[in-house]
C-alpha cells in the first residue's frame, strides 16, 4: 500500500515509484521530462498531423489483482475518475482484492458471403473444409503461429435478412493472437483465406474484417467488501450495499441508466486502455455490443450479496487488448506504462483493466446511493474551475480555498473570487 501520493509533488511522486521498483529510474527519468512525441512518429502515426494534444496520465492506487500489487497508469481528462478507481481497490483490498477468469483469449475474423446459391449447402462445405481452412490461414501468417498461436476454428454463422430469408454466410475465424490486439495480422489471414472458400462456395465476398465484438476474449473480475466497511458517520454500510445492489437490478431494467452505470465503467477502462497504448475505440465498441447481448443495452455489472453477507461485485468484458503492435510499439510511454504494472503478458493486462473497471462501478455506485456523487465530484472539479476562470499557479490554491467554502460552486463564482484576491 501506498499511502497520501496524492499530498507529494510530482517529482516525489515518480521517486517513490522508482524506490519501490515500480519503474526503472530511467523510465522515471522520461516521466519527468515528459516527453511530446518526436516529430517523426507524430508524423507518421496519423495524416495530417499539425500538432500535438497531451493529457494528463496518472496513477490509480491500492490494487491487488490476482494476488499482486499493481500500479495503474490512467490517462484521462476529468477529475475524480483516478480517486474513485483508487477507492474502490482500497475497500476491495481486505477481502482479497481483484480475482480475475480468462477461458479464452482469441480474435474473431470476419469473411462474409453474399449472393450463394444455396446458404445451408455453403454453409456444410465451410464445416466439411475446417481443417483445410485453418492450413491456409495458418500459411498465410506463419510467425503467429511459430509464437504459439494462429487459428484455433472455424465457425459458420447464417445471417437472414430484413425478411427473415438466409441471405448471407459469415464465417468467423477464431485466431490466437498471442501478446497483440492482432486488427492488421487477421485482416491479413481473411484476406489470403477469402479466395479459396470463394471458389468452394461459390458466393461473392462482401468484406473481410476483424469483429469487434470480441466475446472470444472474455475477461471477468470479480471482488467482495465487507458492507460494514461501508459505514461512514452519515451511513450505514449494510444500507448502502443493499442499495448498490438494488441499483444495478434497476440498471439491468432501463437502458437510459444502463448507459449511464456503464460510462462509469467505462471511465476507468478507456483510461487505462489509452496509458496502454491500445485502441480504446475498438474496446468501446466491443464492450458496448457485449451489454447488448440479450437483444437490450443493459448494465455491464453485477452486484449481490453473497453467502458471507459480503457486497460481491462481478464484470465481464471483451477485452482483446495487446502488448506490442499497433501504437503501443511506437509510443515511447505505452511501454514505460508497461514496466509500470509489471506486465509481461497481454492477459495480464487485461485482467487489471476489468478490475479498474469494476473498481470504477463500485465507488461510483457507492457515492451515487448515498451523498450523492456532486460532493466528491466538485471537490475535485473545483481546481479545474479555478484554472478555466483564468487562475495563475501561485492564485490557484487560494481560489480553491475560497471556492469550497461557496455555496455555488460555479464557474461564475471562481471568476468573482479571483477578481477580489486580484484587487
Ligand atoms: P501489428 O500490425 O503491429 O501486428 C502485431 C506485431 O507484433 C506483428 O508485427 C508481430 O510480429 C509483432 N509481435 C512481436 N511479438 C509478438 C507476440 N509475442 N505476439 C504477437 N505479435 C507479436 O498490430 P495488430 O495486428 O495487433 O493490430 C493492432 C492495430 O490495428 C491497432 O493499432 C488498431 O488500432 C488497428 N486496427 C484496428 C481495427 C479494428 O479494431 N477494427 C481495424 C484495423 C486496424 P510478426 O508480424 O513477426 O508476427
């Protein structure tokens, strides 16, 4: 555990993490000098590139996922998210923190067939042609499979159209992947696999692409709190986990707050993806198809209470992240973030980013039953407010100061307060 980061200067911040061999002092060294990228990846990253847009990456606190201490590098741009993940992990510590379950860890390649002939008889060849099917893939990008991986099966899936007629045949490659998020390397094995089954099927091809949708990569984190942890001098905790249970039920109910319980969620795992250097809009998406598995958006979570009385909380996610390729090769601090959580592999850092996830839910949850979440939201809001009010670094404390004992705590307000100290 660490204790009161939050209270040291960013400089002591980072020496900590060095002493307590978190990072390399070298790696500490590049968080200080807080690197822009150099000219050439920015400019070969992206088109058109003119500048440069950086956001601030901190650390979320008092993690112990799958038994291990872990230091979580967030980028984010609103307040409050690192505190309420650090939060969360701290009450989910006594009880043994984060346990974490991954069945499989595959990505899904999508070839789709329009204009067959005869659907469920393409359909029969695709099933009869498995293993040959899986040679040519497997050809087609042998280094996957010299690291251990490459397509593990094949599966046919009959797509109706609006008239309930079977118009389409999509084939989905299941792909082991290894220590990547694997986007580039499936579209290659689609693209090389798609002309063989043309001519077995004979059908035409619409496209060949990865599927977001990644239940093949399914990660699920899992924690328990003792509710009487819970109590505060306002609250009972027992009340409270009672009411952070009946509020996921309500989530499961009405998508208007289903979206709401899941961009909390979300806060905690776009943040992590993105110190990551993964593709967070891929992460989105498959997440957002995941909750809408039942044929209705609903919430990602899971609460209850258990057997010991204890408040249980579950999630479970697609989670195809990687750990080389794409950018996370090219961004200098993606793997400085790494080293930070001590990762070796992909899953690895998939399991810590589902539990920030769940860790997010739950101090979200907790604030939202109970004071409400403006309270802890606004105490930390109110520094962003006195900066956009216009407040120079040696004005800024002193807005705040004024700003807490407000009883409008508004934009209006921190420009008034920053007129009088000025005249
Ligand atoms: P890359 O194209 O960079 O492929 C991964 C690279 O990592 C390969 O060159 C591979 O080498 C190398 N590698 C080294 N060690 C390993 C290992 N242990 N396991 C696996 N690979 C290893 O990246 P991805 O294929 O992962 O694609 C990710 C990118 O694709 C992201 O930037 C994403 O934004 C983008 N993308 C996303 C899409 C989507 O989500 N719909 C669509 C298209 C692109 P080798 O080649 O020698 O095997």
């Amino acid at each position: 555990m660490i204790s009161k980061f939050y209270q040291k200067s960013r400089q002591e911040r980072i020496n900590l993490l060095t002493e307590r061999g978190f990072v390399t002092a070298e790696a500490g060294k590049l968080f200080i000098e807080n690197p822009l990228l150099s000219e050439t990846i920015a400019d070969n990253m992206i088109e058109n590139q003119i500048s440069q847009f950086p956001l601030p990456l901190g650390v979320a606190l008092n993690f112990l996922v799958d038994g291990k201490d872990v230091v979580v590098p967030m980028v984010v741009e609103e307040p409050s998210v690192i505190a309420a993940s650090s939060n969360g992990a701290k009450l989910a510590r006594p009880l043994g923190g984060f346990k974490t379950e991954i069945k499989e860890r595959c990505m899904i390649g999508q070839l789709i067939f329009k204009d067959l002939v005869d659907v469920e008889e393409a359909k029969r060849v695709v099933q009869e042609k498995e293993a040959e099917i899986i040679e040519i893939a497997n050809l087609a990008y042998p280094s996957i499979v010299k690291r251990g991986g490459g397509v593990q099966r094949v599966e046919t899936r009959v797509i109706e159209n609006e008239t309930g007629e079977a118009e389409f045949l999509t084939i989905h490659l299941i792909i082991d992947v290894q220590e990547a998020m694997g986007a580039n390397m499936i579209n290659t094995i689609l693209e090389a696999t798609a002309s063989s089954i043309k001519e077995w099927i004979h059908g035409e091809i619409l496209m060949q692409i990865l599927s977001n949708y990644g239940d093949a990569s399914l990660v699920t984190a899992m924690c328990e709190v003792d509710p009487k942890q819970l109590t505060t001098a306002d609250y009972d905790g027992q009340w409270i986990a009672e009411r952070i249970v009946e509020a996921t039920r309500y989530a499961h109910l009405d998508p208007y707050r289903a979206a709401t319980h899941n961009k909390g969620i979300m806060n905690g795992i776009d943040s992590v993806v993105l110190a990551s250097g993964n593709d967070f809009r891929a992460i989105e998406a498959g997440a957002h198809a995941y909750a809408s598995r039942n044929g209705r958006y609903e919430a990602m979570s899971y609460w209850c209470i258990n057997e010991a009385g204890n408040l249980a909380g579950e999630l479970t996610l697609p989670m195809p992240v990687g750990i080389v390729g794409g950018a996370i090769s090219v961004l200098p601090l993606a793997k400085v973030n790494q080293q930070l959580m001590q990762i070796q592999y992909a899953t690895e850092l998939a399991s810590i980013i589902v539990s920030v996830g769940l860790a997010q839910n739950f101090s979200a949850l907790k604030a939202l039953v109970s004071e409400g979440i403006q309270k802890g939201h606004m105490s930390l809001q109110i520094k962003s407010l006195a900066i956009h009010a216009g407040a120079k670094e040696s004005e800024i404390d002193e807005v705040v100061a004024k700003l807490k004992q407000e009883k409008t705590q508004n934009l209006a307000t921190a420009q008034q307060i920053l007129d009088k100290i000025r005249n």
